[in-house]
C-alpha cells in the first residue's frame, strides 16, 4: 500500500475520536415507539379481576432531548402516552364471566439518562423518568349463566404518577441521528421499543 494512502488512514483514525467527542453539549429532539403488558403473575393477583385478562398495548413518546459533549442523552422532557387493552373470561359449569376494555394513560415526563459506556455516539445506560398524566379507562363485565345475563361497566378518570426505568443503547446511524432499543418498565408495564433521536449541531 503507497505510504501517502497509509498516511491518510492514519491521519483519519487518529481525528475520528476527536471529531465524535468534541461536539459539545447540544440539544435535539427525539421521539420513541413500544410494547408494553402486565406480565401474568401479576395479573393473577389482581383480585378485582378474577377474569385474569391480558392486559397490554403500545407506547410513544416525543419531546426535547439535551445530549452531552459526547453525543450520549444527558436528560429529555417530553410528552407520554400509553394505551392498554383489556380482555379475558372465565368459565365454569355455572357459566361464563368476561370482561373488556381499554385505558389510556397521558401525561408529560422528564427523564434523567445514566450512560454506563459512552464512546463517540454510541452510548449505553438506563433511563429513570417521572412525571405527572391522566389515566382515562372503563372496562365491561358479562356475566352469562343458566340464572343470570347481565353486564356492568366500570369507568375511571384520575390523575396518576407516570414512571420509568429502562435500559437502553443508542447507536449512530448518521452524524445527526442515533436509533437504539430500550427495555424496562414504564407506568407499571413490561415491555421494550426503539428510540430516534436527531442532534441539533
């Protein structure tokens, strides 16, 4: 290989940390997707639920992001919000229970990012946000037997603590966008997703 080419890649290799390091502290957005359940075992502890119904659905949020002179998150405000379905039944010789419905859980969050590992852009930790939202939800119950049909709805509006911890690894795809899975607990549910985050520099 010509010595100027080898001169290059040397020159190259040695600006590149540099290059990812020394952007300073900057602001960007960022925006996120996922799923997210009750796990079972807690479900079945639920006493006012003795349908012992999957409960799960999908998760967003969006909102600002300020990232250190490392590219990694430091801190995010943003708004949240999760939506839940509700579905089971249970059966026996006296007949069959059900119940469905929904909830929505809303509100706005701030969320502290701990980097364990930072390298250039690429960085991985744990999120721990909190926050404020609405929890709007109603679910159905039947009950269809040789004695009794019937049904009841059960309707709830309160203002609830919203929460999060998450681990989480961002990657670079380009110089002003990072994507990375996240995994944890957010309002009380298990799940995972994907954030997005684009740097303003």
């Amino acid at each position: 290989m010509p010595r100027r080419l080898w001169q290059v890649i040397l020159i190259a290799v040695s600006i590149t940390p540099a290059w990812c390091q020394n952007d300073g502290a900057h602001w960007g957005v960022q925006g996120d997707g996922g799923y997210f359940l009750v796990p079972s075992f807690i479900v079945d502890d639920i006493h006012s639920l003795p349908e012992a119904p999957s409960i799960e659905g999908a998760s967003f949020q969006v909102g600002l992001v300020r990232f250190n002179d490392r590219g990694a998150p430091s801190y995010a405000f943003q708004y949240s919000q999760l939506r839940a379905g509700l579905d089971g039944s249970l059966s026996d010789d006296r007949g069959t229970a059900s119940v469905s419905g929904s909830a929505r859980i809303r509100g706005f969050m701030a969320t502290k990012y701990l980097n364990f590992f930072t390298n250039g852009r690429v960085s991985a930790g744990v999120a721990l946000g909190g926050g404020v939202g609405k929890l709007d939800a109603f679910y159905t119950r039947s009950v269809v037997s040789r004695f009794v049909v019937g049904s009841e709805v059960h309707r709830y509006d309160y203002t609830v603590p919203l929460f999060e911890i998450l681990g989480r690894f961002d990657v670079p795809v380009t110089r002003n966008l990072t994507v990375g899975p996240f995994y944890g607990i957010c309002d009380g549910l298990l799940g995972g997703g994907v954030s997005v985050r684009v740097h303003f520099r």
